[in-house]
C-alpha cells in the first residue's frame, strides 16, 4: 500500500470535482469576482446551516475572530487594556486576534479528557476588566454548557466561540457558532470544510454587531466612499464562495464519515502505551477534525509510523504562552497545556481515507 498521507486535499476536493468545475466557470464568466451572489448565496446557506441570524463572510478564520473583537470595541463594549479570557491550549490564532486588538489575553487550562478549556477554571479569572470569554471548539469537539452562559449573564461578559476547527458540531441541539453571542469559522483547506486558498466567516445573532463586521470587514464603509471606521479589507472572494457553497451540501457527510472513522479508531486501536481520545456521549458534539492520540513516547512513534508509511502531524507543538511572539508570557505556567504539547500526534482521518487505510493505522499501530 501506498505511503498513508496525513491529509489527502487533493482526493477530498477531486471528490467534487464537476460541481466545482461548473460553479467556478460560471463565477469566471460572470465578470464579478468579489461582493456578488456567490458570496451572497453563501453566507445565506451558511446561516441557514448554523441557524445563527447572520453571517458574514471574511478573508480568513484570523480575520474572523480579529473582526467580531474590533466590533466590539466599535460599539464600546470593549476597549484596548480590557481582558479576554481564552484557553491555553489552542491554536496560536484564537490569542493573536486578542492581542492584535490590544486586548489582554488571560489563559485558562484545558481539562485533560477533552482537550478543550476547563470550564471550571474560567471564573477564578474573571477580573474588573473581564469582558468575554472566547471558547475553542479545538480538534472538533464542541465545548459548552448551561453553567458556562450563566456565568457570562452574571459578569456580563460576551462569549465569543473559535469554531476553526468544528463546523456541523452540535451541542444540545444547537451548532457551534450558534452557542455565544459571535463565532468565527475558518475554511482553510485543511479544515473540514476547506476553500482552495483562504477564507472565513462569522456568524452572530446581533444585528448591530453583523453590521460593523460587515463594515469594518470593507474598509469600515457601508456605503461606497463613506468610512465610519478604520477599516481594513477582509472580504470572501467569490471564487472561494463558490467552491465553498459546493461543498457545504457535504459537510454532513463527511463529518459522518469523520465520525465512523473515529469510533473505529476508538474501538480497535490496542496498544497500551497509546492514550486514546475520548468519544462524546453525544456523537454529534464532535466533528473529529483531528484525531489526537497522547504518547509519552512521541518522537519513537512518529518514526516508527512513518516507517510503516503512515503520516502524522503535532498540534500543537509550542502552546501560544511559550512562543517568542508571547515574550512577555513565557515565564507563566500552564503545566496541564505544556503536558498536552509534548504529548499530543494527530492520526490521519478524512472523508476519502479508505478502509483498508483505516485498517492499516489501527493493524499498524497493534503491532508496536
Ligand atoms: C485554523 C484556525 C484559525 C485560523 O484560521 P485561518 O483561516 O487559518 O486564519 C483560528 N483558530 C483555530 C483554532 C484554527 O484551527
């Protein structure tokens, strides 16, 4: 068998490959390539799939979260100094649009089981200056719960969910980036629902608040040659609209297909030196955009897959508080985090990966 990639692009998006022929020709031909239908058509199918009132497409899933923090300011329920809670384990991106704004990220442990921020440890860090919380739905897996909104009611903080990595995920019927008050989502292709090149979304139910993102997002302006803002320019690309309106009919599919493989890991892989992921009570809560195994033996692992002709990935390998770009965080402690990172390999798992890959991770890994 062929060397088992990590993450085969080229097969997922061949899997749509007349549909997406068709939308991007007729976008070419159109002589409109940003602002037009395709975006249009697909930040109303989006919000339709989220359920959320609005959704806002941007230029990435940075930009995303950088835009829903910079709203807030607009309208003056944020400004610069002010504290965002966000958990110390996540991708470098959810702190950057943090800081980037000139707000002061305050980091929060991950619960060991889930990988996802302990909910119990977000009021010990609420300050005078707390004013929300921005949880990341991180590998897939949703994180909320009841406890967690009342808590915001009662500092009036705004939640403000990372949904990067976790579109389709449903948590007690309602779907991520429907859960706080704003979400941002990414459609990096690598994610589950993947462009060919960049692009993100927000979606809100705050009527306000969608219209200075929409704004901010264009230059701060409305209306033509009218800046009510600084804006900057974050704007979807109808190419990437278009390719992207395909392949949000298949997200449930594929999550589906996410999941089956997950659960097969789950219950087949057998090795004891292998921590295994947990799987949600509720399947629907995680949409498994990473499968991510703990090993106090990484390095060994890694080679020893590879040998066997299956590819892995670290995420992450340098939690945000211990990279250079956070100098001044360097010194604190997140030893639940800084665990995670040392110990953390993603298996492969996609909607093409077939079942003798499958197979052949879960045989492979019996076997060491
Ligand atoms: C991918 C990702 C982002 C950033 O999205 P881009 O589209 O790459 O800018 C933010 N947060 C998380 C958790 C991510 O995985």
């Amino acid at each position: 068998m062929k060397q088992i990639k990590f993450l085969d692009l080229q097969k997922i998006n061949l899997a749509h490959q007349q549909e997406i022929e068709e939308r991007l020709l007729n976008t070419f031909q159109s002589g409109w390539y940003l602002l037009g239908n395709e975006a249009k058509t697909f930040e109303e199918n989006l919000k339709n799939y989220i359920g959320a009132k609005d959704v806002i497409g941007v230029a990435n899933g940075l930009d995303a979260l950088r835009l829903i923090l910079r709203a807030y300011m607009e309208m003056g329920v944020m400004k610069a100094g002010d504290e965002i809670i966000v958990p110390a384990n996540t991708y470098i991106a959810s702190v950057l649009a943090v800081s980037d704004n000139g707000l002061v990220p305050v980091f929060v442990e991950p619960d060991d089981s889930t990988f996802n921020i302990d909910l119990n440890k977000i009021e010990e860090k609420i300050s005078e200056k707390t004013k929300g919380i921005m949880i990341v739905h991180l590998y897939g897996r949703a994180v909320f719960s009841e406890d967690l909104k009342k808590l915001a009611e009662k500092y009036s903080l705004k939640i403000i969910e990372d949904n990067a990595q976790a579109i389709g995920a449903v948590w007690n019927g309602k779907k991520t980036g429907n859960l706080g008050d704003a979400a941002g989502f990414s459609f990096y292709p690598g994610k589950n629902l993947g462009a060919l090149g960049d692009g993100g979304a927000v979606s809100c139910n705050d009527e306000e608040l969608g219209k200075t993102i929409r704004a901010l997002a264009n230059y701060g302006s409305n209306q033509k040659y009218v800046n009510i803002y600084k804006g900057l320019n974050s704007r979807l690309d109808e190419i990437q609209a278009a390719v992207l309106d395909v392949k949000l009919k298949y997200i449930n599919a594929e999550n589906d297909s996410r999941r089956a493989i997950a659960e097969r890991y789950i219950a087949e892989i057998k090795n004891p030196t292998i921590i295994l992921p947990e799987l949600p009570e509720n399947p629907a809560e995680h949409v498994w955009h990473l499968f991510v195994v703990r090993s106090e033996n990484r390095d060994q692992l890694i080679n020893d897959l590879l040998e066997k002709g299956i590819q892995t990935l670290i995420h992450y390998p340098i939690p945000p508080h211990k990279q250079k770009a956070y100098e001044e965080y360097n010194g604190l402690s997140f030893p639940v985090t800084e665990k995670i990172h040392e110990e953390v390999l993603s298996l492969p798992i996609s909607p093409v990966m077939s079942d003798e890959e499958v197979q052949k991770v879960i045989a492979v890994l019996n076997s060491l």
